[in-house]
C-alpha cells in the first residue's frame, strides 16, 4: 500500500464503479520485445493463447505509450477454471480471469490489480458477451452480481469494498467503425451499470474474431499480432 498505510475502511461504491470501469479490460511496463505473430484461426470471442491487443486513448498521438492487452493462457481463480487475459501500461496493470466460448459466451470471475495488491470478485460471474449465436442487433443480455474487493496483503485478505451491481448490454447496431487500427464491421454494444445512487454507460464496439476495437472505458485499438 502506499506510504505503508493499512486499509480500515469500506470504500465508497463510486471508487469501485470507477473500478470496474477501467476493468476489460492494463506499472508503466512495455514489452521488451516485438510481440510475436500468431498465426491460424481465431474464435468468435478471441481467446487463443499469445493473443495481443494495443490500444490508445482517442486523440493520442500514434507513438504515444500504449496499453497492451494479451491472452495468457489458462489459470485458476477462486476454484474455477479460466483464460488470463493481462492488461498493463500507463501505470496500470491488471489480470482478468474469464471463460470464454463462442457456444456459452464470455463471463467475467474477477480480476486482480497487481499495483494496489486487490482482488475483485463477481458472484455470479458477470456476463459480458452471450452466447455467439444470439449477438444480433436489438439482443439485451445483463443480470445482477455481488462485487466484493479485497486487499491481498502478506497479512491476510482485507475487505475493500462489497456492493450489488445491476448491469445491461444492448446490441444497437452493426455498422462500419474506423480506429487506428483499421476498418471494421462492428457489433455497437450499449452498457450501463448502476449501484445505489450511482450509475454510468459507456458504448463498445466489438468485432468477431478480432475482439473490442473501442473498450468500455473508450480505448481504441491501434495494433494486433493476428
């Protein structure tokens, strides 16, 4: 924790809806290397091991630092079974814990915040993409889940923060998008939150086999190794 200080505290659900907004999806780290291509099919909801994404704040210059996101691979969180996607950049870096399939969608367990030492959990796990067959425009999907963060410290897990979020998507559209990163046929994907007294939306562009091309919280992708 910084300057040593020990949490004593719930925080507020405003800081941990603005959270979970920057979570979906990534220390000021930069790879040390070019990333490698990857080469063969890739599924509906890109999940395939070695996977990388680049992204940039809309207005960025090109060669401004950029947030990296990749799929790393299988892992176990809370007892389930999962795919590691980590994100990291800009003094961030963050590792989500998903199944993900084109027959059952792409549900979100929870994450770990490698800088501030916290877990998030969501129970139920929080849907984020349906099944493949159903995304079609005017599809709403959503639910509600019990987020609880917690302090992962060398003494003990220590609450953060618990809270019950109501969550919604919505396909609006399907329509042509430009990004740095090209053309593209997208899925334009509504999403809304709201807990307690506090809400927020955001709008999402998502593309089969590629992946978002603009995240929920307004990234854009520049770069992709497949």
């Amino acid at each position: 924790m910084m300057g040593g200080m020990r949490p004593n505290r719930v925080w507020p659900f405003a800081w941990l809806l603005a959270l979970l907004l920057a979570a979906c999806a990534p220390s000021a780290t930069t790879p040390k290397a070019a990333v490698a291509r990857v080469e063969g099919p890739v599924s509906f909801y890109p999940r395939e091991t070695g996977l990388h994404w680049q992204y940039l704040r809309p207005g960025d210059p090109f060669d401004a630092p950029a947030y990296h996101l990749e799929a790393a691979g299988p892992a176990a969180f809370l007892g389930y079974s999962a795919t590691q996607f980590r994100f990291f950049g800009r003094g961030q870096e963050r590792v989500y814990y998903r199944e993900v399939s084109d027959q059952a969608g792409q549900k979100l367990y929870g994450f770990e915040e490698k800088i501030t030492l916290s877990q998030v959990s969501f129970d139920p796990p929080f849907l984020e993409y349906p099944p493949a067959s159903l995304l079609a425009v005017g599809y709403r999907w959503g639910g509600k889940t019990r987020v609880k963060s917690v302090f992962t410290l060398p003494e003990g897990r220590i609450k953060q923060a618990e809270l019950t979020l109501d969550y919604g998507f919505e396909v609006v559209a399907r329509r042509t998008v430009e990004v740095p990163a090209g053309r593209f046929d997208a899925f334009v994907i509504r999403y809304t939150a709201k807990g307690g007294d506090e809400g927020l939306a955001a709008e999402i562009w998502f593309v089969p086999h590629v992946g978002e091309v603009r995240t929920r919280e307004g990234l854009v992708l520049v770069k992709k190794n497949f």
